[in-house]
C-alpha cells in the first residue's frame, strides 16, 4: 500500500471550501470508486485554520498512474487553482511491520 498525505494551503478559509467542493461535487466519491483507491479522506489540524490534509491511499503505483491520468485530475487542477491552494506531500510505503500492534489498542 501506498499513502500519500497532501497538505493544502491557502488562506481565508479557501483549503477548507476546496475540500468542501470536492465533496460535494462529487469528485472526492469519484477518486474514492476508482480502481485500487484505499482512503480517500480529508482532515483539518486543529492549530492551523489554513491548511487541509487529504490522507490518499492506494493499493500500488500502477493505480496511482491511473488516478492521475483520469478526467478527475483535470477537474481537481481547476478547484486547486480557483482556491489558489498551494502544496506539500509526504510519500509513505507500507511495511505492515506486526511488532508495533501489541502498541495499538483495538
């Protein structure tokens, strides 16, 4: 699995209303039917009003290539631009490491 975690930034309030379009537009469904597509979810930290995480998960690469090259990214691109948001990306790869459960309270 692969997790993408992408921090949104603008200002006035703007990374939240994107997030918000992108739900109920319907975009953020469509990204979450697509093939290979594990998480789709977006979050907002408590001590910075101007920025949105998006924790976007996926089962390999290959899915991930499909994922840009969908009609989604082109409408995607055009939300990101009206809200004139700006980005940062963390890349993950799981291990699925067991040791660490006996940490994980279930």
């Amino acid at each position: 699995m692969i997790t993408v975690n992408l921090y949104y930034k603008g200002t006035n309030g703007n990374a939240r209303a994107f997030a918000e379009e992108m739900e109920s537009s319907g975009i953020a469904d469509a990204i979450r039917a697509e093939e290979g597509n594990l998480r789709y979810q977006y979050f907002f930290p408590l001590n910075d009003h101007e920025t949105v995480l998006l924790i976007d998960s996926w089962t390999d690469q290959a899915a991930i290539d499909a994922h840009h090259a969908s009609p989604m990214m082109k409408q995607l691109a055009e939300l990101r631009d009206k809200y004139d948001l700006h980005m940062t990306v963390e890349r993950f790869i799981s291990d699925e490491y067991e040791a660490d459960g006996k940490y994980i309270r279930k």
